[in-house]
C-alpha cells in the first residue's frame, strides 16, 4: 500500500479494523497487548537486552500503551510511510515520549545499529513481495550487531484470517505470505537464526483456551505468526 493509500484510510482505520475482527469477539487493543507481550517474551529467548526499538509501520499507534507497559525503560522509534498515521498517533499520545519518523524514498529513517530490537506487525502484506529483502535488509542496517528484528503477519494458512483479509478495506491491496518464506528472506537479507512462532488460536468464547497457546506456538494453524532473528 503506497503512502496515499494509508493516509486515506489513517482517520477510519481504527473502526474498519474493529468490524472486521468483531468475529473474535475482542477488539484491536487484545491484538496488539498479545504480539508485544509476546515480543517481550521473544527478546528473552534470545537473551537480548532492549533499550531502543524500531517499529516500522508504527501507523496509529495502537501498540504505544503496550511498549509502555512491557519495555518501559526502551525509547521507541515510530515510523511510517503515512505522515497522518504519525500525526494521529502523536495526537492520542502527546507526552513526547516516542520518536516520530516518516519513512520517504527506500530508506528506513535510522542511522546504522540505532535498535536493539526492530518490530514490524501487520505490514510486509501491504509491501510487494519483491520489495522485501530491500527492507529486511534496511532493517538489519539500522539493528545493532547481536540485535534482532520480530515481524508479526497474519498466517495464509488459517482460513478465517484469509476470509478476514479479504474482506478488510485496507487490505485490498495485501498479499499474505507464509512463514517458511519469510524466513528465506531475511536469511537472504543477512539474518539469522530465525524462529517462527504461530499465535491466537482460540477466539474470546474459547478463552478459556488460551492458556494453552503457549505449547501451541509450533501449529501452523494459528491465526498469525511471527518469525524472529539475530543480527549476526
């Protein structure tokens, strides 16, 4: 999705993104708690310690109160290619606490090993396919050596998150892939040591369930996932 296209949908993204997960019966904030509670948890499987962190496709910022409450001693980097969608953010959380950037040309607005941690959710299905290992690689420019990128996507392989995708306005232009190869491509891109971890098995009437989706992370059934790796 080019820079317009996410400017034109910044103002109504948070209630087009609501009705569209209403079938799980939670709402965008359940989404995004979970993926940076597990970041946190990833970070420690690889033993590395975060005090800068890069979200690329920070949009809004729905994941700002959950940075604050799982890294609160990290300074957190915002960028996006959608000058709104920053502006937005900035509005909901005014203290002055995150750094805002816009991501112009095809570079991502960070000098060399500025992050320990880079974080993308959601967005490498609205960039073209074979634009990603420019990007993945941009990334690991900007990551610190022994530092680790984790990018959160939603799994091709669980027909729910299909049907949902294809019925999202702002995903009219995604194309979802598969774990497996996006691991190929940040191995191209210089990564390594990847790992994949599948996530949000059981919908909020089965939440009973979801103490069990930690021993669940190998089912390639879930309705997102996340791969991980190590800035060699």
């Amino acid at each position: 999705m080019a820079q317009a296209e996410f400017d034109s949908v910044a103002e109504d993204y948070d209630s087009q993104h609501r009705a569209n997960i209403a079938i799980t019966g939670e709402d965008p904030a359940f989404f995004s708690e979970y993926k940076i509670a597990a970041l946190r948890g990833i970070a420690a499987s690889y033993g590395t310690r975060v005090d800068r962190i890069l979200d690329f496709g920070s949009g809004i910022g729905n994941s700002i109160p959950f940075f604050r409450r799982f890294f609160p001693e990290a300074r957190l980097i915002c960028t996006d290619t959608s000058a709104r969608s920053l502006e937005m953010s900035q509005e909901r959380f005014p203290d002055g606490r995150e750094d805002y950037r816009v991501v112009a040309g095809e570079a991502v607005p960070a000098p060399d090993s500025e992050a320990d941690l880079s974080f993308s959710a959601c967005v490498f299905h609205h960039i073209p396919h074979e634009e990603h290992v420019h990007w993945l690689r941009e990334l690991r420019r900007a990551t610190r050596p022994g530092g680790i990128i984790s990018i959160f996507e939603h799994n091709p392989l669980n027909p729910l998150t299909v049907r949902a995708v294809n019925t999202c306005p702002f995903d009219a232009n995604a194309k979802l892939i598969r774990a497996s190869e996006l691991v190929r491509r940040l191995e191209e891109a210089g990564w390594r040591d990847a790992s994949v971890r599948y996530h949000v098995f059981f919908p909020r009437a089965l939440a009973a369930l979801r103490p069990l989706e930690a021993r669940l992370e190998w089912c390639p059934l879930g309705a997102q996932y996340s791969v991980s790796a190590r800035h060699p």
